[in-house]
C-alpha cells in the first residue's frame, strides 16, 4: 500500500498514512478542488443520461399514441360499416 497518495486529477499530495486513518486514505482520490470540479463532472453526466433516457421513452411513448389512434381509427369505421350493415337488414 502507497505511504502517501497523490490526488488522480492534479497530482498534489492528498494523504499520508501516517497522519490519517487508513480507511479514510485508502478511500481518498482526489484534492478538495478535483474532487468538486468530477462530482460537477459525474453529476452533468448523470442528468445527460437522464435526459437521454427520458427522450427515448418519450418517443416510445409517442409512437404507442400515433399507433392507438389509428387503431381507434379503423375500430370507428368498422363500427360504422357494421351499423350501416344492420340498418339495410
């Protein structure tokens, strides 16, 4: 196990283990401002994906009601073929 870690992103010394608690440096990757600057990072990730996501099942969505109403569509005309059918009986 690395004695002192560097942060991933900037390259500035983050932890020794002399003077932490080795979970707490073993868990650490980043300085305080890389660690902001990634959680923005992940965070405008998620919400693209979110988005990506909610655009495709929108579509879906959509296409399911373009295909219902015109099933409704053909079920009204053959409704009506089939009165007009009783009514010459």
């Amino acid at each position: 196990m690395k004695e002192i870690k560097y942060c991933q992103n900037c390259g500035l010394i983050i932890s020794n283990i002399e003077n932490s608690d080795y979970f707490s440096h073993i868990s650490i990757r980043y300085c305080s401002d890389c660690s902001k600057k990634i959680e923005r990072e992940k965070t405008a990730a998620r919400v693209a994906a979110l988005r990506k996501r909610k655009k495709i099942k929108d579509k879906f969505r959509d296409e399911q009601l373009v295909l219902l109403q015109q099933q409704n569509e053909l079920l009204e005309k053959r409704i009506i073929q089939l009165r007009e059918e009783i009514a010459h009986h």
